[in-house]
C-alpha cells in the first residue's frame, strides 16, 4: 500500500459522530478528466484544494485526498467529468488466469473491502446535492431524458464517455435481464464508435446482457429512492465495469455480473439499472484495480450548456485549453470558429476579468451560443438578483477570414477548429486552415498574442502552420481524445514578425 492513499483513506476511521459531521473523515477522490489534460487538472486540485494529485497510469483520471468537508469545492472543480470515492485501489492485482477463479476472486473481494468511509462520503455527498438541488428527482430518472440531452453531443459524436481506449464496459444491476446495451451517463463507461482508433489488441465491447438470477426487479417505482424514509429503505444499485488490457480471461460484463452479486449479498441491496442510488465502479486496468463509488449523477462538463449543436465542446475541455493561454487579468480573448459558445462561455465563468468575443459564420451557431449565454445570465441571476453581473463576453456573426477586428488587438485566440467530419470537410481545411492562421496572427499582438487550436485534422494543420511559420511557433501539443478521435491541442506563440496588413476596413 501507498502512504497517504491508505484503504479509502485513513485505517484509523473516525467515529460515528464525527463522520456525521464530516470533520475528519477523509476521502480519496478519483476524478475523469479529458484525456491529455490530466496534468492541467492536477494543477486545478493543488491550486483550488491544496492537494497533491496522483496522475492514473489509466488515461484520463486522476486520484488526490481531501477531507470529507472539502467536497463541495471538488465539485466546484471545472476541469473534471466525473468523481467518484475510491473505496480501494489495487496497484498489482493477481488475476487467475481461470475465469471461474479469477471472477470467485472478484466475488469475495467485495466482503474484505473498507467500506465504511467512502459509504459515509457518499452519504454526505447526497446531503450536499439534496440541498443544492430538488430538480433532478425528475429530469434524471428518465433515461429518454438523458439521452435527450447527449443528442447534439461533443465533438465528434457525444463524447459522454471519455473513451480513454477502453474497450469493454459493462453495468449490470445483477438481477436484471438484458438492457439494451449502456446508459449514455455512466460515468466510466465506454460506448465504441466509428473511428475510434483503439490502441489495445483487445477490443471486444460488451453489450450488457446480465443475465437474470432471479426476476427482474428493475420495475420498481421510480419514485421509491426518492422518498425521505431515513435509514428504513433499502438501497437499490448498479455496477458499472471498465475493463482495458488484453491478459484478462473474462469480460467486464461477467465481472460486473459476478461481483455485482456479491455485492447485493453483502449490502442487501436491491438491484436496478436505471433508479439506482448507488452506483459501484469496478476499473480494471491491466493489473490495477480500483473500486469506487460515483459521486456524479451526469458529468460535471454539461454544466454551462443547454442549447447543443452537432459538436459542442465538452466543457472540460474548454477549461483545459483556455488554462493553457494562461489567461491574464485585461486580456482579450477571441474564439473565431465558437460554435455554440463552450469556450468563451467556460472563459467569461472562470476568467472574469478578461474580455471575451466570440464569433461564428453559421447564424444557427450564433444563436445557440447567444441561447446559452442568456441561460447563464439567468443562472447568475436566479443565484443572487441583488448582485448579479452580465457576462464579459460579447457574440457575433462574422467570417473568420475576414474579422472586424483591429491588427495587434486581441492577446488570446482560443477555438475548436472544424474537424472536416461533421462541419465542413477534409479539403476545404486545406485552404482554410492557413488563412485562419493568417487571419488569427493579424489580430494577435507580436511578440505576446497566443493561440490555443484543438483540431483532429492533424496533417493538415501541420501543413498550414509551416506555411505561416514566420508568424506562429508551436510551444507545445496536448494530445486529447475528443468523442473517440484522436485530436490535438496546439498552443502557438505570435512571434515578433509584423503581418500582412489586409485591405482597410474603413
């Protein structure tokens, strides 16, 4: 065992009437990042909790120690998708190479598991969002209205799911029969896709038949995990498994199946797929094995956008690439290309005290992004009437080649270029590509202007950027999974050269 991330934090557990309180009860916290930015994150949590990260050998989570009361702040937290509470990790577990052996193995594991703390950090993550919110009770029981809501999706299909190269995924709620494969939010779970480039051998991607040990008990009435009966009611839950690597000898469906047994025999718990109150993560990654429970009903990225277009930025993402600009107190930051205003929007929220323009050619975009910047004024609004503040951040309708903007006049470019799969295509990027590199070094100031660039378009873009080398030098590239592609984020650095001036405007 690692010092600092004993058994869910802290052997030498507090007693009952502490832990009620939340004061010294400790919780390691596994949150899902957009992979690539793991890094960005870990500065996020030391920055905002004062905690140490450990980055996942397992893309695209990290894992950090807070004491219980801290919770609400994790959850304040805009770099992270998901969290979840890690009841125990396993740096090198032995798998059987039997099947039958290896899933016995995962089934008593369950009763030797600390329970007790992440059970009690869960239990006070529920009180907190009890209090936050009485809403959800309805929009999210219902899958439809899940799904509903992942229908515009990320860019790039509706990257719910952070694919991280995993293939196998798996939920089962032990006694229920097939479920037509995986619930938009789970939050590690993965949904393969076209085009998605897996980098293990192993990609069989399970569709979630659990078979039935008994009736199915996922009829049970919504509501019924709602009602307030104190420590009377019991709990209904599912597990959801993710599984990578190619040594294993059964399937994340099986392992979830089995150890989700296990689990409602311990607990007593009642099995259900859809109105759960617990959900049990079990993350097979090669030899590591961490078992945790999720304290995210939907992913945290979905929270400053309500009006989807066909490739909204998650807005985890956004925050990653706007903290690379390292934005600075005056700056003015422009997203040429803003779609339906994920960037700018995540910009104006977290970096008040800088300008932000956002503009796209599609009218449909720029109402959209004009939709959802009134939903955060009316958030901000509802939050406290008396001292609610617009938004420093302005839209409009323009081309990007074209930008009504002075030369030397912008210090930050920050935009999701168009993929060429959804938008626009392959061929028309070869010759935008460089005129927007053109038009983005004229409006950005020599010498300190910077520009963030996420595009999956990789070669293409390579080829632009030699074409406008005297104006932009790459400082850095963050390779990142967008909706199961392979993308990167580019930082560039305006270089002293002056740049073509265009025709006056006026």
């Amino acid at each position: 065992r690692r010092p600092g991330m004993a058994e869910a934090a802290g052997d030498a557990g507090p007693g009952p009437a502490a832990a009620q309180e939340g004061a010294e009860l400790a919780a390691v916290i596994g949150a899902t990042v957009p992979t690539g930015f793991e890094q960005t994150a870990a500065e996020e949590v030391q920055e905002k909790l004062g905690s140490a990260s450990r980055i996942s050998r397992d893309r695209g989570k990290i894992y950090f120690e807070v004491p219980a009361r801290s919770l609400p702040q994790v959850h304040r937290l805009r770099s992270v998708d998901n969290l979840f509470v890690v009841v125990q990790e396993f740096k090198d577990y032995q798998f059987k190479e039997n099947k039958e052996d290896a899933l016995k193995d995962l089934e008593d594991l369950v009763k030797k598991l600390p329970w007790t703390d992440p059970l009690q950090v869960w239990e006070l993550n529920n009180s907190l969002k009890k209090k936050k919110t009485k809403r959800k009770k309805h929009s999210l029981q219902s899958p439809a209205g899940r799904e509903k809501l992942s229908d515009g999706g990320e860019e790039g299909g509706a990257d719910q799911n952070n694919t991280n190269d995993q293939e196998d995924c798996a939920q089962t709620a032990v006694s229920v029969e097939a479920t037509g494969g995986q619930d938009t939010e789970n939050p590690q779970g993965v949904t393969s896709r076209n085009g998605v480039e897996e980098e293990e051998e192993d990609n069989e991607q399970s569709d979630v038949k659990a078979e039935g040990q008994g009736g199915s008990e996922s009829g049970a009435k919504a509501g019924d995990a709602q009602t307030g009966e104190g420590e009377a009611k019991v709990l209904r839950f599912r597990v959801t498994c993710n599984r990578a690597g190619d040594k294993h000898s059964f399937t994340s469906n099986e392992a979830a199946r089995d150890f989700g047994g296990a689990v409602q025999e311990h607990f007593q718990w009642k099995a259900d797929m859809t109105n759960f109150d617990v959900e049990v993560l079990l993350n097979i990654h090669n030899n590591e094995v961490v078992v945790g429970i999720a304290l995210t009903e939907e992913s945290l990225h979905r929270r400053n956008i309500t009006h989807f277009g066909p490739t909204t930025l998650r807005s985890t993402l956004a925050y990653g690439m706007l903290r690379l600009c390292d934005p600075q107190p005056t700056d003015i930051i422009v997203d040429p290309m803003c779609g339906t205003g994920a960037i700018p929007i995540e910009g104006a929220a977290e970096w008040p005290h800088c300008y932000h323009i956002a503009g796209d050619n599609s009218p449909q975009a720029v109402k959209r992004a004009a939709n959802n910047i009134s939903s955060l004024l009316r958030k901000n609004e509802s939050k406290d009437s008396s001292t609610a503040l617009g938004v420093p951040l302005d839209i409009i309708q323009w081309d990007i080649c074209n930008l009504p903007l002075r030369t030397g006049s912008v210090d930050v470019v920050v935009t999701d270029m168009p993929f060429g799969k959804r938008i626009g295509s392959k061929k028309k990027n070869w010759d935008l590509y460089p005129a927007c590199l053109m038009e983005m070094g004229r409006i950005c100031t020599p010498g300190t202007g910077r520009a963030v660039l996420l595009t999956q378009d990789k070669k293409c873009f390579a080829k632009a950027l030699s074409r406008v080398g005297h104006i932009w030098r790459r400082a850095q590239t963050v390779w990142v999974n967008v909706g199961g592609l392979h993308a990167a984020v580019y930082l560039l650095r305006r270089t002293w050269e002056r740049a073509e001036e265009r025709k006056p405007f006026w």
